[in-house]
C-alpha cells in the first residue's frame, strides 16, 4: 500500500487531554511525527507530552479564545516554521430536550465545536501553505448528518462543521491543501455531558461502542494517503449501532 512517511511532519491537536485527541497524539507520534497537543487541561496534556518524550510539545489553550489559539500557532510557527496537519477534535456535547436547554450550554457548544473549529482553522491556513500534502481534519459526528433527539443544539453545530468542510475544500484544494471531516459514533469517552454514566456505559457495551483509537486510526489512514489524494470523508460507526 502506498502511504505518506510522516516521519518528522508537523501536526497540531486540539482537545488532546483525553479521548479521541490523547490516542491521535500517540499514533502520531509512533509514526515519527512531532505533535502538539493542545487543550485546557494543562496538568493532563503536560504529563502526556513527558509521556510520549521529544516528539510532543503540550501548549494550553482554550480553543474558544482567539488570543490563546493565535498563541498556539505562533508558538508552532516560531519552534517549526510551518504545519502539516490539523486535527481540530476539540468538542462537547449537552444532553436535553430542547425546549428545556439551557442557553448557556447552547453558547458553549457553539463556541467550542463550530467557533473553535473557526479559529483554529484560520490560524493554521498561512502555516499549512506550500506545504505537501497538508490536511485539515476535523471531528464532526454521525450526528453531523442524523438527528438525535436530545443532542438538538450538538448536532446543530456538527451538521456546521460539515457543512463549513465541504465549502473549505473547494477553497483550498487549488492550493493543495486537503480538509477532511471525520464521523464519529458511539464511542468510549469522556464525551456527553448530562447523561448518568451508567446509561452511557450500557449503550456503549450493549452496542459494543468503538474506542478512541478506532477513530484516531480514521485520521492517521486520512493524513498518511498520497498529497494527492483526498479521503473527504470517514463516518465511523460500531457495527451495531444500526440507528439512525
């Protein structure tokens, strides 16, 4: 098969303290990449990135706050000149019916899905050109293309995400930069916020939930293909989870 070596390629990820984000920082850096892994959880990404030895670099940042994310490019610019992957994995999510939501959760989950989505992106565009085979990947969801009840404003923004990528691509391509969109399933993480852990955890077993590596493999088989070739798309989903 033939791959990209990714060996020494540069990669930024976002919402990298646990989940999905802490697993592609450590398939990257097997791969011989040097990543940076960003989130708010200082005292996690710290200890990951001593973990995982020179290869990774661990940088706060809330990726809702335009200063703290023009920090975080600067800083990948200053130590490496440039950027071959975006990973924005940054996400969250509330659980409710809407009519009884709760509008502050609304404004979070817009400004951290779809807003840091935004902020990432525009600050890692200069880094990415005239760089071969630079990617632009983002964590959308399967519920970016199905309605959940009860995830209303979430699949809101996901459905955003989706819909930002595929206008994206067609604005970069010529420049060779590629944006994909990766869509997750049910899948074991922190993720889901006002859901008793024990509901969470019976859905996921009973419909043998995928892990976070599973999805981390989506992006590392994305990033790895040839400059240029365009995986523009990847829903993931357990083999049970047969609705919607």
């Amino acid at each position: 098969m033939k791959m990209q070596n990714l060996t020494d390629k540069i990669a930024v990820i976002t919402g990298a303290s646990s989940g999905i984000g802490e697993a592609a920082a450590r398939l990257l850096v097997e791969e011989g990449m040097n990543v940076v892994i960003a989130a708010r959880r200082k005292s996690r990404i710290d200890a990951l990135a001593e973990e995982l030895g020179p290869k990774a670099i661990a940088i706060q940042t809330d990726v809702r706050n335009p200063e703290q994310v023009s920090n975080l490019f600067a800083q990948v610019k200053a130590r490496f000149g440039g950027l071959d992957l975006l990973f924005n994995n940054a996400g969250l999510g509330f659980f409710g019916k809407f009519a009884d939501s709760d509008p502050e959760d609304w404004r979070m989950m817009i400004d951290v899905n779809l807003l840091g989505v935004l902020n990432c992106t525009q600050a890692a565009i200069p880094l990415m050109q005239g760089r071969t085979g630079a990617m632009i990947s983002s964590v959308s969801s399967v519920g970016g293309r199905y309605g959940y009840e009860g995830w209303s404003v979430y699949c809101a923004t996901k459905f955003a995400v989706i819909g930002f990528h595929d206008a994206l691509r067609k604005e970069l391509g010529a420049d060779g930069i590629r944006v994909s969109v990766i869509e997750p399933g049910a899948t074991w993480t922190e993720w889901g916020f006002k859901v008793p852990d024990e509901v969470k955890r019976e859905r996921r077993e009973r419909i043998d939930a995928l892990t976070s590596v599973d999805v981390a493999q989506a992006l590392v088989y994305s990033f790895a293909q040839p400059p240029n070739v365009l995986v523009e798309e990847i829903m993931v989903r357990p083999v049970k989870q047969t609705q919607p």
